[in-house]
C-alpha cells in the first residue's frame, strides 16, 4: 500500500527526500531556505519554499493545566496516565482523547468520551484501539484498520493475505479512478481477518465495513459470502476477502 501510495502521489508532482534532515532554516528573506543532508551524513542541499509546514509528530498539549498542583500523573511525554475507565490517579479527575496514550485520532477521542462518561455514570464503557480505523485524507486515501503485515510478523502470526486491484473493479473503470488497491490479513487457521488495509479515492468510506467485521471477529469468508451490489467500489472489498480464504473472481 506505502509503495503504491507513494508512486501515486509522485505522479502528482510530489517529491519525497526519505531518510533526509533538516540542518538549518533561513527565514531572513521573503521565502524560506531549508538546509537539508542524508541522515546517514553527506553533502548539504538547500531548498527554497514561499511556505514550509513542520510536521515532525505530535505531542500532547497538557501545560498548564496544573495538572502538578493536584498531583496527576503524566508520562515523560506530558500524556495523561489513566487506567481503563479513564480515571487518572486522583480522585474524579478523568481524561480522554488526544492527552492520554493511544491513537490521536478524533474519532477515538469522540469514542473515548462516550465510554468515560459511561464509567463514570456506573455503566459499562469499551474502546478497543486494535479496532479504531485510521484515515490519510489526501487523493486516493489511504485507510486502514487492524494489524499490518510487519506487526503481525513481530508478534509471530500465521496469516495469508488476500489484495484486489481497482483496476478490475468495474465502477472504479467507470468513473475513470481505478487508483488503488485492497489488502486483507487473515489468521490462517481461522480466518480471522487480522487487518484491512484500502487505497481508494474513497478508502476513507470503505474502510467501515472492514471495522464492522473486525469488530464481530468476523473472517474473510464472512465478508466475502456476503451480497456486494454491482457495480460499487465495495465489490473490491468482497474481491479482497475471497482472494485471501481461496480466490477472486473477477482477476
């Protein structure tokens, strides 16, 4: 998915410097100049921008909320420690969202503040971060939920792997924005789906029937039997999963 997202957005002019620093920046003049150098070390280049956006992470913005003069515990990073009701260590202090560990994400934090409020009114509350989708909002996107292939490797998973290109999607042809692709991770002895991962002009929306499954714990024969219309984008999704429990049947 990374190596075709990023061949499409070369072809819209993009251009990528990977394993790059940047050493110094001018901003004496109208514009900006970047000094940049191969992280390894090597020679000096300087780029010139009108506008540069620094995006180096993300961090939590918990100064000054004297968080210290009631004695909140944070992590080195300024997260808020809680457990799993979302109850910080002093008494009727709570957090959620973006200043406590797990995604940064506000879908995750709308999800988070349901559960809280439902702890605290003495009901039962669950966010499974396994299972909140992520989405790279650009053109195709990019989205994904579940575990990739590199972290099922680390945690020693047998798994198969289904794809299904756009390109043998018939309304994705008819549209003219057949750009992407699917990929589904399935346990191998259960197929249970692992991990779904979309590129698609609308991945963003696809993306919701694949939480859905993974949620019920459902496998790739499940979303696969399942009736798709014809012609949607959705049938590469359904295509995806019969390609990883046996095989596809329009490539």
């Amino acid at each position: 998915i990374r190596k075709q997202f990023q061949r499409s957005l070369e072809k819209q002019k993009m251009k990528f410097m990977l394993k790059t620093k940047v050493v110094g920046v001018d901003t004496s003049g109208t514009g900006v100049k970047l000094t940049v150098e191969p992280a390894a070390g090597g020679d000096q280049t300087t780029l010139e921008a009108d506008v540069v956006l620094v995006s180096a992470g993300r961090a939590p913005f918990t100064s000054g909320l004297g968080l210290d003069k009631i004695g909140v515990e944070t992590d080195k990073v300024g997260r808020i420690l809680v457990n799993d009701r979302f109850a910080t260590n002093v008494a009727g202090v709570y957090a959620i969202g973006d200043v406590i560990p797990g995604p940064m994400l506000a879908h995750k934090a709308e999800e988070d503040g349901v559960a809280c409020v439902e702890f605290i009114a003495g009901k039962h509350g669950h966010v499974d971060y396994d299972k909140v989708p992520g989405v790279v909002y650009t053109h195709p996107e990019v989205a994904s939920v579940g575990k990739t292939e590199e972290q099922a490797k680390a945690l020693g998973l047998n798994y198969r792997v289904g794809k299904f290109p756009f390109l043998a999607n018939s309304r994705a042809k008819a549209i003219d924005n057949a750009e992407g692709i699917v990929k589904i991770l399935a346990d191998k002895e259960t197929d249970k789906i692992l991990g779904v991962h979309i590129m698609a002009p609308n991945a963003g929306e696809l993306i919701h029937e694949a939480v859905l499954a993974i949620n019920y714990d459902a496998s790739s024969e499940d979303i696969a039997r399942v009736c798709h219309a014809h012609p949607t984008m959705s049938e590469a999704l359904k295509e995806a999963a019969m390609a990883t429990y046996d095989k596809p049947i329009h490539i």
